[in-house]
C-alpha cells in the first residue's frame, strides 16, 4: 500500500494519494474475486455452469479494465513521480485480461477440435499409423464384447421358458449354437488382445496387423449371416503361438473355458428336464470309458488357477438359481422328473454318474462324495431365493434403485404422507432444495419446485439454480430485469449466495404454473 510520504511526497497531491489507494484497494478485490471464479470454472464440468463462470469472469475483467483506465491517466500524468506502483497494478490486471481471453479461446474451441489438432501437432506419421491401428484393435475387440453380451442375454430369455417339448428341444439347440459362437468370439477377443500387446511392444509390425484388418472386419461385421464362412488361418501370419506361453494366453483356457459352460448347461438341464441317465463305472470294469465334457469338468487337473475353479462355482451358482426357478414348470405327480425340493432332501447328485478320468479309472469315492456335497451346497443357496407369493407383483408406481431382501412387515413403499402437497409448504427452504435437486423426475421433485416459487424462488433454467429478489430490481424492462439478488449454490457449498448487479433475462425464467 502506498503513503504520501514516500510514494507522493508533494502535500497538494494528497487527494490523489488518496484516490490512487481507493483504486489499488478495488484492483486487489477484483484480482481474488476474479481468481476465485476462474478456480470454479476449472473444477466444474457442467457445461451450463462453465457458461455461468464465463459470464462472471468477464463481469469482473470489464470492472478490472476500467480501473486500468484509471492508473493509465494516472502514469501519463506528470504530477506523480513514483510511477512503479502504478505500473505494477496495470501489469497485473493485464495478466489477468490475458488469462480470460485464452480461458474464452478455450470455451469457444471444441474439444475434438482441439484434441485433434495437438496431436496432429504431436503424432509423425509412423507414430498415428500405429495409432490408428491400436484405435481399431480396441473398437474390435469392443464390438466382439458387446456381441457376447448380446448373445448371453438371448441365452438367459431362452433358458427361462424351457419346458419338455419340441420347442424346448430347439432352444436347446439354438443354446448350443448360442454357445458355440460365444466361444469363438472370446477365442477371436483372446488373439486381438495378445496382438494389441504385441503391437504396443514392437514384436509385431503395423503392416502386419494391417494384413489382417480387411479378415476381421469381415469376422467382426458379418459373423451372424447365413452365408458367413470363417477363415481359421487369420492370425497365422503373426505367428501368435510362440507367444501364447509368454503372455499366458494359451489354448488349456479356452478347453477349460469351454468344459466350464458345458458343465453349467448340463446340470440346467438335468435340473430342468429331469434326466436319469445311467453310467455306471466301477473299479471292476472290463473296458475303459471315454469321458464325457461334463465329467473332464469336474476331473479337472490339479495344476488348473483357482480363479478357474471360483469362477466356475459361482457360474454353477447362478445357473442352480435360475434352475430353481424353471423346476417349478414341471407337473407333480408325473413321476418323470423330480422337484429341486426332492433333490436337495433326497441328497440326488445333479450328475448320477461317477465321474471318470481320461486314464480309465474311476474316481474315488471321497472325491465323488465330496462334488456332491458341493452341488448339494450350491443348490441350497439357489433355493434361498425362491420368489414367494409377493413378488409376483411389484408397486406401478414404484421401484426401489437398490434391490434388498427384507421381512414382510417391511414397508415396500414410501410413506404417502410424503404425496401430501400441504407437507412441503412447512419444509425449509433446503429441504426443498434438497429434495428438487436428488429427487429427479417424480412427483415429490414436482411438489417441492412448486413449495420454491410459493417462497417468491424463481428457477433460472440457464444456469439451473433458482434465484430470488434481495432487494427491488434497479432495472426492469420487457427483456430482462437487473438487480441484486439471493441464487442457491447447489453444485458447490451448498448453501444460499448474494449476487449483486445480476441481469436476469426473462426467457430463462421458468414460467410454468405449478398447480
């Protein structure tokens, strides 16, 4: 801060004294007021908010401006000596000017544009090259995702409606080719991976995955026609056998995957159909048996990552959840297939054949003992859920986001005293607020905007906050009114803010009538 004694020595230029302090006090005020609202603009993503920002910042760099207008007569006066203060004070409000044009730049340039043009700036053409063909390795391998997704949902609508019949004898081969296509996608999914780490390592060249684009593509976009014809010898030029083993993508994982979903399929059907199919293996047999794929599940090698065997019990874990469900389809009294209820007391493997290893010999009984408390245990935990008569209707008007198991004397609804308009005229203004703001698109939303506008809140559809009068408007026209006024702060204290000198424009006023 400056003195008349050392920046001003001369005694009849103390009202500019003065008057220059007056100045810096408001150039100091105005350089916080404007770093304040430039650290929220850059926090916030809200694009409406960024807008707001941007309109205030340019509020505070007019007002800035104009007391550098100030200082500017100021330095071009020959009465003031010391001239250092002033050019200090011009400086920093020309930062500032500086740094609102480069933040307007910004708003005003889209950000692909932008992002385009920096890595345009960056990439040579060998680097984007390599570029593009990561780019079209991770969308391939995207769509190959979202086709798998796909299909595991049409084997989920396919497996709640089995029954015995001709059509359920075609669902279940509509499952199998379901299947059968799954598998080879994750198959296809496995090589573009491990050629995308090779591509990101250099052990592969860009021509050469660029060889095998055009196949593909075909695979990616055509695999679901009639007519498709797949080429097995797509990635043979890459030579990815010889780095299976290093990056630990090898085929024992799509046999083992492979065994895993057989595994799953037959115990549904075997829950659903009924089946009693008999192989009998005992240590005294005459000739070896050829395993079966549900049995070489079971058998699987010791050396095989637990994570294989937790993923496959809790697979068998959904699959005995949703057996339970279908059981329910078959007639009692029939004799042709038993309920999970009877199974689960009766202590029936969901697999009445002993398992066999790929030797001949059979397992021990322990070891059979043992995969049948284990399916025993599974289906216990499927029939925990069982739905009961109250959950063949759920609430129209309401679903809960976060689904829960609770006793019946619960209350599955919200209260309906919460329905009750004349409850919200007695909340507080931050109830409501509350209650506008986290409650999206309901009839409490609609009841607690209509409780705001009773309080005189007016709702800037703009900026998305609502506003209020402080004081009567300076200005009013048939555009807009001017003035100082109270907005509620929801994105960052959460709390009520004055604003002062605020032009309110009336097309951004929402002027519905809330009856």
């Amino acid at each position: 801060m400056l003195t008349s004694s050392a920046a001003y020595p001369l005694a009849p230029l103390y009202v500019h004294v003065v008057e220059i302090d007056r100045v810096f006090k408001k150039v100091a005020e105005g350089v916080d007021t404007f770093d304040g609202i430039f650290r929220k603009l850059e926090s916030t993503d809200n694009i409406n908010q960024k807008e707001k920002y941007e309109q205030d910042l340019k509020k505070e760099i007019k007002k800035l401006q104009r007391l550098r207008d100030q200082i500017k007569t100021w330095i071009t006066s020959s009465d003031i000596k010391d001239k250092a203060p002033l050019l200090e004070q011009r400086r920093l409000i020309e930062q500032k000017m500086e740094l609102f044009k480069a933040c307007e730049k910004e708003m005003k340039t889209k950000a692909f544009s932008k992002e385009g043009l920096t890595l345009a700036a960056r990439l040579d053409p060998k680097d984007k090259e390599k570029q593009d063909v990561t780019n079209w390795l991770t969308k391939s391998v995207d769509d190959l995702s979202t086709q798998v997704d796909a299909l595991e949902a049409e084997v989920e609508r396919l497996q709640v409606g089995l029954k015995k019949g001709k059509k359920a004898a075609e669902k279940h081969e509509r499952i199998a080719e379901i299947d059968e296509c799954i598998q080879r996608h994750k198959w296809h999914m496995g090589r573009l991976e491990l050629t995308l780490r090779l591509l990101e390592n250099g052990n592969v060249s860009v021509e050469q995955v660029q060889n095998i684009r055009d196949d593909v593509d075909y695979y990616v976009e055509n695999n679901q026609d009639p007519d498709f014809a797949e080429d097995d010898e797509i990635y043979e030029e890459l030579n990815l056998e010889a780095e299976e083993e290093l990056y630990g993508v090898g085929v024992g994982d799509d046999i083992q995957s492979s065994h895993d979903s057989m595994l799953v399929h037959q115990t549904l059907m075997y829950i659903q159909l009924g089946g009693t199919r008999s192989a009998p293996a005992s240590a005294t047999s005459d000739r070896p048996q050829s395993p079966s794929p549900a049995t070489s599940a079971v058998v699987a090698p010791t050396t095989s990552p637990p994570a294989r065997k937790q993923g496959t019990q809790q697979q068998l874990y959904s699959v005995t959840a949703q057996a339970s469900l279908g059981a329910s389809v078959i007639k009692p009294g029939t004799g042709k297939a038993p309920t999970v209820a009877a199974v689960v007391a009766g202590g029936r493997p969901l697999l009445p054949h002993a398992p066999v290893n790929r030797n001949g010999d059979c397992i021990t009984p322990a070891r059979t003992r043992n995969d049948i408390n284990q399916y025993q245990q599974m289906l216990d935990y499927g029939c925990m859920y069982l739905p009961g008569s109250l959950d063949a209707e759920r609430p129209k008007q309401y679903v809960p986001k976060n689904m829960h198991p609770t006793p019946a004397y619960y209350p599955v609804t919200p209260s309906p005293v919460f329905d009750n308009p004349n409850l919200f005229d007695k909340l507080s203004s931050d109830s409501l607020f509350f209650i506008f703001y986290y409650q999206q698109g309901t009839y409490q939303q609609y009841l607690a905007a209509r409780a705001l506008k009773k309080k005189a809140w007016r709702y800037h559809k703009k900026y998305q906050t609502w506003f209020q009068r402080h004081e009567e408007p300076t200005t009013i026209t048939d555009e807009y009114e001017m003035g100082t006024y109270i907005y509620f702060d929801y994105e960052g204290a959460w709390c009520q803010r004055k604003k002062t000198e605020f032009r309110f424009e009336y097309r951004y006023l929402e002027d519905a009538e809330l009856v």
